[in-house]
C-alpha cells in the first residue's frame, strides 16, 4: 500500500489530486493540514489526518513521518496585496520549509502541484477557487 500525503487537498487542486489518489484501492490518502482548515471540503474522501503548516518546518517534518510520497498542492497564495518582495520572500519560505521537511523524511518523492492555468480567465479578470472549467483547458 501506496501512504501518499496531499498538502493543500480542502482547496481545488488539491481535492482533485486527492480524489485521484483515495479512488485507487493501492493506495491510502493522508490529508495534510492546518489546525483550521475546514475538513468539510473533503468529506466525500476517506483519509488519514495530520496538522502541519507549510510556516513550520517541524510540523511538516513529523506530518511526512512514515509516507512513501507527498504532494504540495497548497502552496502561497496571497490574500491580500502586499509588496511584491513580501509575497516572494514568504512563498520561497514556506516552499524551503517544504523542500527541507521532505529532504529529512524518507520520503520517495516529492511533488509540487500549481499554478494560474487552474483557474479560468474571468471577465473581471478576478479568478477564484469557485470558477471551473466546463471544458479542458486551452492554451491560449
């Protein structure tokens, strides 16, 4: 059996990353989160729970103990508009503590899942996590 950790699955990417990964019967899915997240989102997965914080390197060193594979589906993502070089500097922080935890697990493999091509382009040009796709996504 296949322990395989999702960072992140209470948002979009990572509740389908998720799915994918509690559907096949090889493997069990380890949901790995924050004290507040709202599991509610997630209530349709069967999963395993740890707490961790991408801010705390030695939570996620104890939340990967044990897990063959991991994936970072929560990432920063600002909030609020702050000054570029803030947003930067705690993105690369909390990717470092990430890439750090994982270096010191025993972890197989390591995947980092993300990016803008997830939301759709909006008419107000604001995207969010409840736009979807009704198609596959084209490059343009």
């Amino acid at each position: 059996m296949n322990r395989i950790g999702v960072i992140g699955a209470t948002g979009m990417i990572g509740h389908h990353t998720a799915k994918v990964i509690a559907d096949n019967p090889e493997n069990q899915l380890v949901v790995i989160h924050r004290k507040t997240s709202d599991l509610t989102t997630i209530s349709d997965l069967d999963f395993d729970s740890r707490i961790a914080d991408l801010n705390d390197v030695d939570s996620l060193r104890k939340s990967l103990k044990g897990l063959d594979y991991v994936l970072n589906c929560g990432a920063y993502y600002p909030s609020t508009p702050k000054p570029l070089q803030e947003e930067v500097k705690k993105a690369e922080h909390q990717m470092n503590n990430f890439v750090d935890a994982v270096k010191e697990s025993g972890v197989k493999k390591a995947l980092y899942l993300g990016g803008a091509i997830a939301i759709p382009k909006s008419k107000n040009r604001i995207g969010d996590e409840t736009k979807i796709y009704n198609t596959s996504p084209t490059n343009k």
